[in-house]
C-alpha cells in the first residue's frame, strides 16, 4: 500500500517539476491559462503526473 503512495507521489513531483519547466522555458506571459504563472503550470503538472502514473500500475486480482 505504501509503495502505490509513493509511486504516486514521485509522478506528482515530477510532473509539477516538469510542469515548472515548461513555464520557465516556453510559458507566455499573458494569454494563456495554464502557462501564464509558475504555480499554474506546476499544479496542471502534478496533477497530469499523477495521472499518467497511475494508468500504469496494475492491481493485484484475487
């Protein structure tokens, strides 16, 4: 149970990392909803981390 979390929890950090780079090199700075500001780029990231994480993970069966 507790490696699932952190699974989890390495993709949201990675993902709001990834999320914080792409505003620093390709983000607008008016306009745009997501790219526009650092906090807004990083949670779309980790939120989109988390996802991508979690569709990779199998459960186990009975």
């Amino acid at each position: 149970m507790k490696a699932k979390w952190a699974i989890t929890g390495l993709g949201v950090v990675l993902g709001a990392l990834g999320g914080w780079y792409y505003w620093s090199q390709w983000g607008c700075t008016n306009g745009c909803a997501i790219t526009s500001s650092p906090i807004n780029s990083s949670l779309y990231g980790a939120l989109m981390g988390g996802l991508l994480v979690n569709t990779f993970k199998s459960e186990k069966r009975s």
